[in-house]
C-alpha cells in the first residue's frame, strides 16, 4: 500500500511516501532561488507523493535562528515560493509548507533584526538554563497570527496545506516540554496546558484558511537540547498532548522519531507513530531512518541504504498512514522510483556529500 494512492483530507497523493521537511539555508535574503525551485521539482517529478518544505520561518522579528532561511515576509519570497508550487505541481506533485519559529535557537545579534532576542515560554532555552526572553501575552498573541497570515500567504500561492512545526525543542515544543516552560497561565501549567500554543495556533490558522486547506502538526518527543527528552511517558499522556491541538482541527500529525521501528512505550513494540493513530484517530506519519541503517544523530555520517520491509507492513498493517523519508530523498531524489520497484542497489547511498550538496 506505501507506493499506492492515498487520500488525505481532499487531495489524492500518487502514494504515501512523503518528503520529510530539511532546511537547505541555501535562500538568502529569504528568498527562495531558481536552484530551490528546481531541487523540490526534481522529487515531484520523480513520484514523491507529499513534498513537505524545509522549514519557513514565519513572519515574526524573532523567529529566525538560521542565516539564508526561506521566509514569507517579502513579494520576492512569495513569488519564488510561486515557482516551487509551480513547479511541483506541473510534476502532479502535492506540497505543505512547514511553519517555523526557531525560538529558544534564536541569540541576540542574529538577523534579520539583531537586537531582537530568542523567544521561550519562560525565558529557559533548556532545562536550568534561562537566556532568552520570557514571552509576553502579547508576544503570543502576535506570534499566534504571524502563523495565521502565513497560512492564509501560503494558500493564496498555491500549497495544498501548512504543517506547524511543533517538534525538536523550537518554540511550540519549547511550551510543551515541562523542562522549559514554567508559565503560570494558560501557557503553562500542566501537559494539557502546555499545549495552548500549539492549539491556538492550530485554530487561527483554521479560521483563517478555507476548509479544503491541509492543517498538519509535527511533534517529537526528543529534543535538540536532550535526545532522551519526553512529552510524554504513557498513552494517556500522549493523548493529553495531542487532544487540544486535534480538536482544534488538524488534518495530520507527524510524529517525529529518529528511529521509526523502535518502540515508544513500555510494555508495546509499537512506535510514536502507532500510538498517535491509534489515540487520536487522525492520519499520521511516521519518519525516522526509513530505508537507512544509521539514524541521524551525526548528520555527517554515512549511512547504508536499508530494506524498508517493516514500514511497508505497517502501512499494510494501517499502524500509520505514511511515511516520511529524509536522508535518503536527499542523496536519491529517485528513492520513491528505485523503491518501487525494488532496485535497492541502485539508490545512491547517503553520505555527507549529499548532505552538503543537496541536489
Ligand atoms: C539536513 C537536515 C535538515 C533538517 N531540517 C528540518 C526542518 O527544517 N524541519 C524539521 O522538522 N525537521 C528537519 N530535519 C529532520 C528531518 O525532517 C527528519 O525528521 C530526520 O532527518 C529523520 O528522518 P531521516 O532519517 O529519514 O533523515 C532535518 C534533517 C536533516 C538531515
């Protein structure tokens, strides 16, 4: 079933494989360039069903941590992110982009505008360590319809959907994490709580873009910060993260791991992925070293291509819904093709060069 039609909300992806979001830096000024544009089409051209963008900071002074990062907020942004839709759908390809506040990653004297420090729910950038700026309700709320507006940007260029990065120790995780958020209003507080941003966020976004607009949500357990970090220790846990923002009217969820066939909770083999499904009852992705040997903990390390054997059993087994491919999309921007149809020895394996290159 991987490599068949799949429908999400109302849109038919050609299969279920998506490209998982990966920051190129390779946009100055925030611009997307010509080379951007033909790099996304090369893999809608070559049958990945759901091309999701490397991260775009929205359009708020401080989320940006990351020099050459493509953003929203300039006519020339926005008309080189009318190429990429372009030319991925010229290819009958399908394309979210994904919303980015870097948060806490953010350091005063980072561009665009230097005096403008990292934003954090309470000022911790990690556990025990408080350097950046405790936001106010008001740098909430403006935060909150920065993603509106880019939404609404991202719909009236032409993506099919958003996905809110709300993953990997960045802004919306940083509220989530009880490591780094010890608010005492709506912001903060307990595990359902903690995820207000994420949830209003979710709803503005909703109210401000047309039913058919796809809504998705990244998370993870891990973070940046601590690989060994979570939201979330039990199912019923995970459940009081997820519910706020579901309601609000998410069309996925992107369950974000580093390892896609390592079990979440005690007592189960099954992963993040499988439970988010399985609670929530939304369709979900699942990510991590899919068709590699080696997981991403050292970005520069080679890695072998893998069979892929278990994820297409799980996806037959309807654990999850798709599956999202880093690493391998970017060192094979014909992964999905090979994959198919069975030719593993001719994907080009990853390896740093790809990693530096990202053709
Ligand atoms: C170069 C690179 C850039 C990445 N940038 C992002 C990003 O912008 N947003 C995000 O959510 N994850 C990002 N990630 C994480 C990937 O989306 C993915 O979750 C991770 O690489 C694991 O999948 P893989 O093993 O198939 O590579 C990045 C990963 C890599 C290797």
């Amino acid at each position: 079933m991987l490599f068949e039609p799949y429908k999400l909300k109302n849109i038919t992806l050609r299969n279920r494989v998506a490209m998982a979001p990966m920051t190129r830096s390779q946009s100055p000024g925030g611009i997307p360039t010509n080379d951007v544009v033909e790099y996304y089409k090369r893999r809608a051209k070559a049958e990945v069903g759901l091309i999701i963008t490397e991260g775009v900071e929205v359009s708020h002074e401080a989320s940006s941590a990351y020099p050459n990062v493509p953003r929203l907020d300039s006519k020339e942004a926005r008309d080189g992110w009318k190429k990429v839709v372009d030319g991925i759908k010229e290819n009958n390809g399908h394309v979210v982009a994904q919303l980015w506040h870097c948060g806490g990653f953010r350091k005063l004297g980072m561009g665009p505008n230097p005096e403008v420090p990292g934003h954090t729910a309470s000022g911790l950038v990690r556990p025990g360590k408080r350097v950046a700026h405790a936001m106010t309700s008001l740098d909430i709320e403006e935060t909150v319809n920065a993603y509106a507006s880019d939404a609404k940007i991202c719909e009236e260029i032409g993506f099919d959907g958003v996905e809110i990065h709300g993953a990997h120790g960045y802004l919306i995780d940083n509220f989530l994490w009880n490591g780094t958020n010890d608010r005492d209003d709506r912001f903060g507080g307990s595990i359902e709580t903690r995820s207000n941003l994420a949830t209003s966020i979710t709803k503005a976004i909703r109210n401000n873009v047309s039913d058919k607009f796809i809504v998705g949500l990244r998370f993870s357990q891990w973070k940046q910060q601590d690989y060994t970090a979570r939201l979330a220790t039990n199912p019923d846990d995970l459940l009081k993260v997820l519910s706020g923002p579901c309601d609000a009217g998410l069309d996925y969820l992107h369950s974000s791991m580093r390892r896609f066939w390592e079990s979440e909770f005690e007592g189960s083999d099954e992963n993040l992925a499988y439970w988010t499904k399985k609670l929530t009852n939304i369709p979900t992705m699942s990510v991590g070293s899919v068709g590699l040997d080696g997981d991403f903990t050292d970005m520069m390390a080679s890695a072998k291509t893998a069979s892929i054997d278990k994820a297409l059993k799980d996806i037959n087994e309807q654990k999850y819904d798709m599956v999202a491919v880093g690493r391998a999309l970017l060192s094979d921007h014909e992964w999905v093709i090979k994959m198919k149809e069975g030719r593993l020895k001719d994907i080009n394996p990853y390896t740093k060069e790809s990693l530096l290159e990202m053709y």
